[in-house]
C-alpha cells in the first residue's frame, strides 16, 4: 500500500496521467471483468429545514422561514413514481436537520415507501447527521436508530454528511454540524447492522492536500475494517448562494476532480469492497 507520504507527493505533482494509470493499475487487479455498473435513482429532499446553518449551503431554510418546507406523502410518492416510470430503481433521499421528525414520523415514511412501491424502488435514504440528529431528538441510541429505520425499509445509507472528514475543516466549514468520529460511528454501526454505505467528499472549501489525504485515510481504515462502503463519490463545492461563497472563491478544478477520483483507487482503495 502506498504511504501517506508517497500519497501527499504524488497529489503534489502535476502527473495527471500517472494518478489515472497508477488508479487504473488497482481497478485492474481488483475488476479484471472490465465491466462497469451503474443505477437510475433520483434525490429527493423531503425537507429544507435545518438547524446547522452549514456556510457551503444554499439548499437549508431556518425553521419558520417561508421557503422552507415538509413534503407531504403524496409529493414524495409522486416523485417516486415519476422515478420508476423513467426507469429509475432507487431514490436517494436527504433533508435538513429538523428539531421536530422524530424517529417515528421517518419509520412511518419508510414503511409507507414500502407498503405502495415493494421492491420496485431501493431506499438510498438519511446522511450520518440526519441519523444523529434522529437519535438526539428521538432520545435513542445510534444503533436503535439505525436498526429501526432498517426494519422499516431502510436499505442504504448515503455518504454524505462527509465533506471532509478532518475536525480542523469542519470546525471551520460547518461548526454546529456532527464531528467527523460521529460520521465513522454511523457507517461503522450501519455496517454492522448489515446496511451497506457509500463514502463521499466535498472538497474545494479551502482544505489542504493533507486535509483530503486524511479524509481518504479515515474511508480506507473504516473500509478494511469492515468492507461495507461500495462507492467513493466525490464533487467540488458549488460556492453560489453560500455564506462561504460569499466572499471570493476559486472553484476546485476539473483537474482537481480527477486527482482526488484517481486518488481514492491509489490510496485508499475504497471502491474495492469486501464480500
């Protein structure tokens, strides 16, 4: 395995061409098959309100805030059905931090998804800090909360939450929003629950290369301790409408994007899931 510091050098260089060959040598060995897969799904934001005030967020509405809003069933089934007739066959669903949905009103929903669509959808549902605002508010601990939304139709747990995954950062990004060890305690519990998880990063909010290294380093030791992530899925912070794109921002670039996608198959190797 590479070290951190032939990882740090070689984010460092300008080979662009030898991060892709050096990724593609572990696809390679890891997916001989050469076949590559990929789903049809749709995110659905069941609400905008949110009590973290995240400075890279456009999408959260303050509660009581006049745009903010609670999709009602019927809106989400719509949306659902929408998903399936276009040949969609997962929905990613995700909203704002909400002080008031307890554990209840999201089982409810689960089941709901469940008891109208059965299999015809996968629940791709709820980030590491909306499960643990749910356990707050709920007054439950993390692997209740998990194992009942489970038992209710949860199927996977999205990565995102992440950013990155180094406090230095999120105290800085993000400061009301849960620590980077309560986003490893959700992947981790889930995992072990059975669910399997996906990992991502937002860079581009003025990290260091050090910063996205010890995000990579924090997926690669959850991924070899318990094999549950099955995807990397990173993009660059989008600084329009933001408090923190307020002032001025130079956008990550499209080489950037490629280094840290090249980097996640060099070290860590995340997208090599155990059976």
């Amino acid at each position: 395995m590479m070290t951190r510091e032939e990882a740090l050098d070689l984010y460092r260089s300008d080979d662009l061409i030898g991060i892709g060959m050096a990724a593609d040598t572990v696809r390679r060995k890891l997916h001989p098959h050469g076949i590559v897969s990929y789903i049809i799904d749709r995110n659905i934001n069941y609400t905008n309100f949110c009590t973290e005030y995240c400075s890279f967020c456009a999408f959260y509405r303050p509660m009581g805030h006049a745009e903010g809003y609670i999709h009602s069933k019927k809106v989400i089934f719509d949306k659902i059905q929408e998903t399936i007739d276009l040949g969609g066959t997962g929905i990613l669903m995700q909203g704002g931090l909400h002080p008031e949905l307890k554990i209840e009103w999201y089982e409810d929903l689960l089941r709901s998804i469940k008891a109208r669509f059965g299999d015809k959808i996968w629940n791709h549902c709820f980030s590491a800090p909306e499960i643990v605002n749910v356990a707050e508010v709920s007054g439950l601990t993390l692997r209740d909360t998990i194992a009942r939304l489970r038992d209710a139709g949860l199927e996977s747990i999205p990565g995102g939450g992440a950013e990155i995954l180094d406090n230095e950062v999120r105290r800085r990004i993000s400061r009301l929003k849960s620590s980077t060890q309560d986003w490893i305690d959700v992947h981790r519990t889930a995992h072990a629950l059975g669910l399997r998880t996906t990992a991502t990063m937002m860079f581009g909010v003025g990290e260091s290369v050090e910063h996205r290294i010890n995000h990579l380093q924090v997926l690669y030791d959850l991924q070899q301790e318990t094999g549950g992530f099955t995807a990397f899925i990173p993009w660059s912070f989008q600084p329009a409408h933001t408090a923190l794109g307020g002032r001025h921002w130079d956008e990550a670039t499209a080489v950037e994007y490629s280094k840290v996608l090249g980097m996640n198959a060099v070290k860590p190797p995340v997208s090599c899931c155990k059976s």
